[in-house]
C-alpha cells in the first residue's frame, strides 16, 4: 500500500525515484513513512509522501531536479535529532534523508581537513582522525547520533565550543545541490576564502537553501599535554588569607569548576 496524499498521482514519480536512487531507496508504506514523521521535537508530526534515501550527489540532485519539475516540497533530514522541527515534513512533501551517505572522503592531515558525506555521524569523525593526534571541535551533546548535515544546518555546538567556536567556525568548504538540482561548490580546502562568504550563510540556514552533499571540515591538533597545577597549601593560605572565610567558601569551588572545565577541553 502507497502512503500518499491523494491530490497527486504518486505512481509516476515514485517510479521516476527509482530510477535515481534503487527500489530500496525509496520508502511508501505508511509503516515505513511513519517513522519519519516528527524529529526531536515529537509533538508535531507530519508523515511525508514519500521518503528518499540518496547515497551520492548526482543522486541528491538527480531527486531534487524531479521534485522542481513537479513543484514537489522537499525537506532534507539527517538524523532528526533536532529539536526546532526543522527536519518535520511539510504535507505532501518528500523527505530527503541523508543517512545512506555516510562515508568520510577524504582525511588531509597536511591541510588539517576532511571531506564527509552529510550523514557521517559529528562522533565518527573524530574517531577517523584520533590515530593521527586530531579531532573535530565542534560537539553538540547529541554527538553519538547527530549528523554533520544537520550540524552545519543548525550550527550546532556543545561544550568545546566554548572554547573554539561551534560549527561555522570549523567549516571550510561543502557541495551544495540548490533547490532546482543545480550543484554548486562554496568554499574550499583553506579558510576564508577570496569572495562572499557562502559558506558562512549557508551553515546555520536549517535546510532552507539547499542539501549540503559533501562537507569540508577543519580538524584540530589535539593538545601535546595538559598539565595539572596546584598550589602548596602554604601559596593557597597566602592568597586567601586576606579574605573573610564566606569568601574562600564561595570562590574555591568556582575557581575548581573552572580548571576542571579548562583542563577537560583539550
Ligand atoms: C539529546 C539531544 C541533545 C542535543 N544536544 C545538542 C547540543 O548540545 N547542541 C546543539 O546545538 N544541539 C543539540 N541537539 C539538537 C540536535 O542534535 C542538533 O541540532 C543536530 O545538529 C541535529 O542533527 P541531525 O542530524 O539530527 O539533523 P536533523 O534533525 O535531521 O535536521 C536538522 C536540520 O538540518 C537540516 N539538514 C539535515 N541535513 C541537511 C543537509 N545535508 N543539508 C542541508 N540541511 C540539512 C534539516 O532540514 C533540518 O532543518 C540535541 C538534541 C538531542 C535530542
């Protein structure tokens, strides 16, 4: 049975689906449909038409050109862990879901990048880089099922950020396929590049001016040592001996709170 709305003819263009991207990449029964129909934010929930799992860029744009052609909505999902409802679908709409595209590129060690697919999840990609003494910075607390496609759609951070910046400041470059199928490059392997920042208007724009199909991302040094300092009793007594005792109860376990923080952070 075809989960459809029932003011179009769905046959056609499910069959127009399958030839860009496999039977199996395409999703119609309302069994199937239903798990998509809300992400993080559960108390919308809208089925879409049809569901479409691409695995390469022409894929995506070769999905896309169909949609522009029949004036298709269509929303792209990654992991659907967002909490804002950016990934639910619009009625009649087909939800381009990105978790088949999950291979990493490309790992540039010299250049301090690597190129991904959208659905390579925020966790792995530290995990492919660790070997070499690196990681990725940026590191929503959703990180373990998060998407980089929807990292870079929400400009997602966590707690390194911080410290380095969220999401945008460790994007470099990314394919972009734009509403009509078009594919554009913005940006590239080093930052600020020459011209308009594209790249910087895109991540943040939660799905709302294309689907990003392979992403640039900086990687960082992991710090050679941390160290741990901490002060004879006699130092500490000097410092906080001017201080009345409320005061030395109040800012000793702030001034903890914050090593450890600092400490933690690479
Ligand atoms: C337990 C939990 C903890 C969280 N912690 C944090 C946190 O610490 N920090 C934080 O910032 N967020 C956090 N979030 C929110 C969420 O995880 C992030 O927003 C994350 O970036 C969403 O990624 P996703 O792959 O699930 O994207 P989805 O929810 O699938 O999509 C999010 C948006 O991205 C768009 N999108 C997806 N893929 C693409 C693509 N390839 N191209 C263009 N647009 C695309 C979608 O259309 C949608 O608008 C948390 C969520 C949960 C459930």
């Amino acid at each position: 049975m075809i989960a459809t709305d029932t003011s179009r003819q769905w046959q056609p263009i499910i069959q127009q689906m399958e030839l860009v991207v496999g039977k199996q990449g395409v999703m119609v029964t309302p069994e199937e449909l239903s798990v998509y129909e809300c992400d993080g934010l559960a108390s919308y929930r809208q089925p879409p038409s049809l569901v479409v799992l691409p695995q390469t860029t022409a894929e995506v744009a070769g999905v896309v050109q169909i949609c522009d052609r029949h004036q298709i909505p269509f929303v792209a999902r990654g992991s659907g862990t967002g909490l804002s409802g950016g990934a639910l679908p619009t009625e009649g709409c087909v939800l381009i879901v990105t978790s088949r595209m999950n291979k990493i590129l490309d790992i540039d060690i010299d250049n301090q990048c690597v190129v991904v697919q959208p659905g390579v999840i925020n966790a792995w990609v530290t995990q492919a880089v660790a070997q070499e003494g690196f990681y990725y910075a940026p590191d929503p607390s959703s990180q373990i099922i998060c998407s980089i496609g929807g990292n870079i759609a929400e400009n997602s951070g966590g707690v390194h950020c911080l410290k380095y910046g969220v999401t945008t400041n460790h994007v470099l470059g990314m394919k972009v396929v734009l509403p009509n199928g078009d594919v554009v490059d913005l940006g590239g392997k080093v930052a600020d590049t020459p011209g308009y920042d594209l790249t910087g208007v895109f991540v943040g724009s939660e799905g709302t001016l294309g689907i990003a199909t392979e992403i640039t991302l900086r990687i960082l040094r992991v710090a050679e040592r941390s160290r741990f300092c901490w002060p004879t009793s006699r130092v500490l007594m000097q410092r906080v001996k001017p201080l009345p005792i409320s005061s030395v109860r109040v800012s000793f376990p702030l001034a903890w709170k914050s090593w450890t923080t600092s400490v933690l952070m690479p």
